[in-house]
C-alpha cells in the first residue's frame, strides 16, 4: 500500500509525457485523477492503522542493492502518517486551485507537481537512509522548475538561491549519511548497512555524534528554514506560483522539522541533549524574528511567508523539549501550519488573480465586494493565530505546554522557561499581524474603483476551500483522533532521549538536594500517557 500511495503520482508523471503538449485540459484531468487516486489509498492506510502502536506499520523491506547494502526499507508510523495525509490531500487541492492560474506549459507543470508529490511521500515513509536522499534529491529538482519557470519576475534568481541553500545542506546530510554507514559494521561479519532502525544501535562516541548531529542539522536547519538560514524563503515564496508556495509551505518545509524528529534526535540523542537548548535558542529567535518582518510587510504573500519562519520556530521548540507532550505539539502544529498557512497562500492567490497585485495598500474594503472570500480568509486567519475550537489552538496549547515541564528547558545552563516565555510571544504577535492585515484588506471604505466589481468565489474555487475549512474545524474539536495515534510514535523517542542522556543535574544545578535531585530524575521518566 506504501508503494501505491507513493508512487501513483508518479506513474501519472509517465503518463502525462504521452499526452500531447497542446492538451491543456486532458494534462490537468490526468494529474487530477493520479492525484485524487494517491489519495484515496493513503485513506485507506489510515483506516487499517492500528492506533496505540508505537512501531512501524505496513512496512516493507527488500534488497535493492548488495554493494553497498541498501534496501527498499519503507514504513509508516503516527508521525509520519498525517504528514502522508496532508500531502496526499493538499496535492489535489492545488492541482485544482491551478485550473485557470497556470495557462503555459500545462502539462510540464503537472508532470512537476506529480514528481514532487512522490518525492515528498517518499521522504516520510523511507526507512533507508540511502533511500531518504533519494527521495529528498528528488523533491528538489520539480520545485526548482516550479519556481524557475512559472514563477514571477525574479523567478531565476528565487529558483537558484533556492536551489543552492537545499544543495548546500544536502552535502553535510550524505557526508552523514555515508560516515553512519562506515561506522555501523557489525563487529562479527562486517556488514554495514544504511537502514535507520538498525543505526538506532549503532554506538557512536562523542565527538562522533556531535559531527554527525550538525552535519544532518544543518541540512534540516536550512529546510524548516530557522534562523539564519532562513532568507530563501520569502523570495521563493513571493516568486513562485500560488500552487508553489502553498507545497511548498504546507509539505516540503515539514521535511525539515520532521528530518529533527526521525533522524537528528533518535540517531544522535547525546548530541540532541547537548545541542537542544542552543537549537531552541535559534528557534525563539526565529520566532520573533519573523513575526516582526510579518509586520512590517507591505506584500501579502510576504507577510505570510515570513509567519511560516515565526511558526516553524514554535515546532521546533515542542521537539526540543524532548518530552512526549512538546513533540506530539509539534507534529500537530506541522499539520496545522500546512492546513493554515496553505489556505492563506491559496487566499492570495484568489486574490492576485482579479487584482494582479499584493500589495496590502491596493486593497480595502472587500469585505463588502466578497463576502464569501472575506468569511473564508477570517476563518483561516482565526486558524492561523491559534483561536480556541480551531486547529491552531491545540498545536500551539500542546507546544507550550510540553515545553513549560520539559526537562531539557527546566535545567539547562542558558535559559530554563524564559525560551518558553519569549516563544510565547509569538503566538501574541501572530495575532496583531495576521489581523491587521486581515483588516487592512477587508474592511474600510472601498478607495480603489479596480476593487469594486471584483468576483467573488467561484464555484470551483469554494471547492478547493471546503477540505482547509473541513480540516481547521476537526482537527481544532476532533483532537484524540490525533493526539491517539501521534503520542504513541513519539514516546519511544522521548524515551530514547532519556535513556542515552549523559545530562548530570548534580553538576548543572549544585544547589539542589540529593532528595530534589531524585525527584526531578524520577521527572525525567516518561510516564504513562506522557511526562510525569
């Protein structure tokens, strides 16, 4: 079933190339129903997944090659499933948001968007890491394309910094992935391998894991993206086409948090200790950082593109805390910031399309000319900066919340909740600039005669909104069907953390007693249901 949901949308691709050029019309029919099937088959890896199981399911593994030893090793687990989903449904969504946007080179767009799809599909369920950076590779070239050829005026240069910051990332990931490799020969036979489950056994010393940790962080780091290398992103994102920046904020940002989450920690869990405070840093950083360009944007599709950097740094607190409760935060909010921050790009897009501008200033007023586009941007505003009954809010709440108890927080040397306190702040911030923009479009007096016989939303136009607006309301109520099978996959990794931890509370916090010092070791066991 993993190998159907994966690869359908790229026998599509195939498909697509025996379609004449000039059939516009039967290219996007094509890459709709591949689409739509892809989907339909991760629906049906959702109902026969068994929740409250912690290790991998459907899970297939066969020899590819002998020399080096590499396998067709996939699977899927709480954390990766709802990113499958949320692939698998925001790709049809796009596709068919792209009916009138993309009028140029039709079928080669679909060819990309459909090669993309099985790239980011199979970066979530590979279990090789040899295979993982395959599929990685692959997302890169189709987004490239995407932003290089359909996108805006400065498309060129967004397409290659893109391209150079993700290359440059992938070198330190292989120079990683390769030494894991050499290091991982069993002491009898002298067989080495690439498979992740088993390079959780794999002992690296110190030094070792320090290398490798910052090697495959930097990689990630430059994907989510976090401060400092975070300034590919609003220019990719203002350049290429609406279907570009919504995968491209929705999915494709995600491989980052999630290459923290799969690899970088369970791998290297020493190192994760050690570096976690200095990463959670750099998040809250880019927290504020980022919501303080949100405000002071006058580009609508910049401004949300800088809200991206400000609420990917929330994820990564909750996986920094390295407790049950921050991580499964932080899984909810990467679906939350696909669902949001998808719809919003969507929204402008709409919006680009009768005007031909983002500019914030050319608006005014629409509330009164679009209604139904005016309610469905308020709906997703309210998703974005976290209100309670929407699926903003449970992310948010769980992030901070995990990260409050965490211990890694609680004692560390260069901070304690002060990274809790300042990343809250976000979530304040979030709320003026995603108003006052919302406010700046909407309402008001109609000053600009372009904005006043604009149309509102199309039939097929509401359509792409009813899964965005269907998931922002049941995912903010329907929470467990969540919590329930994401919890179970992240506790073996909380615990992973715990166990491997060369942390002494003795030596960070000297003042405390022997008897408080057993007490806040005894916090450091994760509990039932999460950390005690």
């Amino acid at each position: 079933m993993l190998g159907i949901v994966t690869f359908l949308p790229l026998a599509g691709a195939a498909g697509l190339l025996l379609v004449p050029a000039a059939e516009a019309g039967i290219a996007r029919a094509v890459a709709m129903v591949f689409s739509l099937a892809s989907a339909v088959a991760s629906f049906i890896v959702l109902y026969h997944f068994e929740p409250g199981y912690a290790g991998m399911q459907y899970e297939v593994d066969v020899s590819w090659l002998s020399h080096p030893t590499v396998s067709y090793h996939m699977g899927i687990d709480g954390i990766s499933l709802f990113l499958v989903l949320l692939t698998t449904v925001l790709t049809p969504v796009v596709i068919l948001s792209t009916w009138s946007a993309i009028k140029d080179r039709v079928r080669e767009f679909m060819v990309c968007m459909l090669m993309l799809e099985t790239g980011m599909l199979g970066a979530f369920l590979a279990l090789d890491m040899f295979l993982f950076f395959l599929f990685w590779e692959l997302m890169l070239i189709p987004m490239y394309l995407i932003i290089g050829v359909w996108g805006g005026e400065r498309r060129i240069y967004a397409s290659v910094k893109f391209f150079i910051y993700t290359a440059l990332g992938s070198v330190f990931m292989l120079l990683a992935i390769l030494f894991m490799y050499w290091k991982s020969a069993d002491p009898q036979t002298g067989a080495r391998t690439f498979d992740v489950l088993r390079l959780y056994g794999v002992t690296f010393a110190p030094g070792e894991q320090r290398f490798l940790f910052l090697a495959m962080g930097l990689a990630f780091a430059i994907k989510v993206p976090m401060f400092p290398f975070h300034t590919w992103l609003p220019d990719a994102h203002v350049e290429a086409p609406t279907a570009g920046s919504v995968i491209l904020a929705a999915v494709l940002l995600k491989m980052g948090t999630y290459g923290f989450l799969r690899f970088a920690m369970p791998l290297f869990p020493d190192a994760a200790w050690e570096f976690m405070p200095w990463v959670a840093g750099i998040a809250v950083v880019g927290i504020i950082y980022g919501a303080m360009m949100a405000l002071v944007q006058k580009d609508l599709k910049k401004l949300v593109a800088y809200s991206s950097i400000s609420h990917l740094g929330l994820v990564m607190i909750g996986i920094c805390s390295l407790g049950v409760t921050g991580m499964t935060g932080a899984v909810y909010q990467m679906l939350n910031h696909g669902v949001s921050t998808g719809g919003l790009f969507l929204m402008v897009g709409v919006l680009y399309e009768r005007r031909h501008t983002r500019l914030i200033a050319e608006y005014g007023g629409l509330a009164g000319v679009v209604p139904r586009a005016a309610a469905v941007f308020l709906v997703i505003c309210l998703s974005s900066i976290g209100l309670p009954g929407t699926n903003g809010f449970v992310g948010e709440f769980l992030t901070l919340m995990g990260s409050f108890v965490a211990p890694v927080f609680n004692f560390a040397m260069i901070g304690g909740r002060w990274f809790v306190y300042l990343a809250a702040t976000g979530v304040v911030l979030g709320a003026v600039y995603m108003l006052w923009a919302y406010q700046k479009v909407m309402f008001g007096p109609v000053t600009n005669d372009a904005n006043k016989g604009l149309p509102d939303l199309s039939s097929r136009e509401m359509l792409v909104f009813v899964p965005v607006l269907f998931l922002i309301f049941y995912m903010g109520i329907h929470t467990t069907f969540f919590t329930d099978r994401i919890a179970p996959s992240v506790t073996p990794i909380a615990a992973r953390m715990t166990d491997h931890t060369g942390f002494d509370l003795g030596k960070t916090r000297p003042d405390l007693t022997p008897a408080t010092l057993m007490r806040l070791k005894e916090r450091l066991q994760p509990g039932q249901g999460g950390e005690r």
